[in-house]
C-alpha cells in the first residue's frame, strides 16, 4: 500500500512537470537542438498562432515554434520576437521564452553577427556597405552592428580586386567601356563602395596585377 501510494505521488509530479512549457530545455545548449528534435519531430504540425487548447498551451506551441526555426538557422533576438508574436502571446510570456532562450545560448546577436560576417567576406564576397545592411536586416541591435563592423579586417580593396578579376574573365569579349560600367554595377551591388569598386574594376580590366 505505502508503495502504491509513492507511485501515484511520483506520477503526479510527472505530470506536473509535463506542463510546463520550459521542459525542452538542456543544460548544454549546443545540445539543444539534438535533444529537442525526436520531440519535435513527433509532435503534430500545426500553426503558431493556432487557437489555444488552454490557457497554458499558448508558450508550449510558441517554445517549439521557436526551436524548430532555430534549428533550421540562427536567429537574432528580434527574429525570435516575431515568431512568437505570431503565436499572439502576451508580452510576459514572450518576454519569458526569450530571456530562457538567451540564458540558454540559444540566441546570441553577438554570435550571429560573427556568423554573418564570416559568410560576408568569404563565399558571399560582400563590401563593407552590403555587410552593414546584412546586420541591420537581421535585426541586430545599432550597438552590435557597430562592433562587428570594427572588427571588419582592412581588405576590402583586396577582396573587391579579387571578386574583379573572377568576373571580368567572362568579359574579354565586350567593349572596354561596357565591361568598365558591367563590372563596376557588380562591385556596387555587392557593397563595395564607389571608389574601391572603380578602381578593382579598372584594375582587373587592365590585367594589372600591382
């Protein structure tokens, strides 16, 4: 009888801690997304902003939501925002999963900016202006941007030379001009700026490699 008692107990609080909406959480968060993922995976499709079940369903859906897009690809804080705000969660409950996810490691505007900059200046071949407007649409915060864009090496003329010279070897069979102006609107569209991009231009047209 004692022992009877002791499960039913134990499987009470069971099923008290199933309700609650933080139970995904890892103490690692690299592991996070592993370990949320066969949860994930067999939990039904649904909306977001689906109609509540009840009054504490709401945050769960809005949790899962928002660790499915994570593992999919990083998001800024604001991105996070407005995932939930589709799941049309009030502020404290936003407010609630945010601040767990951050403690958590799971979102870090610092960290996507890194990431974002590493893509900019190796396979993506950005200027300095298109990595800024990169940063800014992400959502990241004024003060962030303004670190990462510090932290930018000082080669842009060098990576603008070299984006130049792989375009320009399609352009051997045009006018001079019409390649100057072809090559030019590629380097400015990338985010070179003005100078920097007409001079690359010039340079990889010319052949000249000083």
């Amino acid at each position: 009888m004692p022992r009877r008692q002791s499960r039913g107990a134990a499987a009470r609080a069971e099923s008290d801690d199933s309700s609650r909406w933080h139970t995904t959480w890892t103490a690692d968060p690299r592991t996070a997304a592993s370990a949320a993922a066969p949860a994930l995976r067999s939990a039904p499709r649904e909306s977001a902003a689906a109609p509540r079940a009840d009054g504490t369903d709401g945050p769960a859906r809005a949790e899962r939501t928002l660790l499915k897009r994570l593992r999919g690809r990083s998001l800024s804080v604001r991105e996070a925002r407005d995932v939930l705000r589709e799941a049309e969660l009030d502020d404290a409950e936003a407010d609630a999963i945010i601040a767990a996810f951050l403690d958590n490691g799971y979102l870090d505007d610092s960290r996507l900016a890194e990431q974002l900059l590493d893509g900019a200046l190796g396979r993506k071949a950005q200027g300095a202006t298109a990595v800024a407007q990169t940063l800014a649409r992400r959502g990241l915060d004024r003060e962030v941007i303004d670190i990462a864009m510090a932290s930018l090496p000082d080669d842009e003329a060098e990576r603008a030379l070299e984006f130049a010279r792989q375009r320009a070897r399609g352009m051997s069979g045009l006018d001079h001009d019409v390649a100057l102006r072809r090559l030019h609107g590629q380097l400015a569209r990338r985010g070179f700026r003005g100078s920097v991009a007409l001079d690359a231009a010039r340079q990889a047209l010319s052949g000249d490699d000083a």
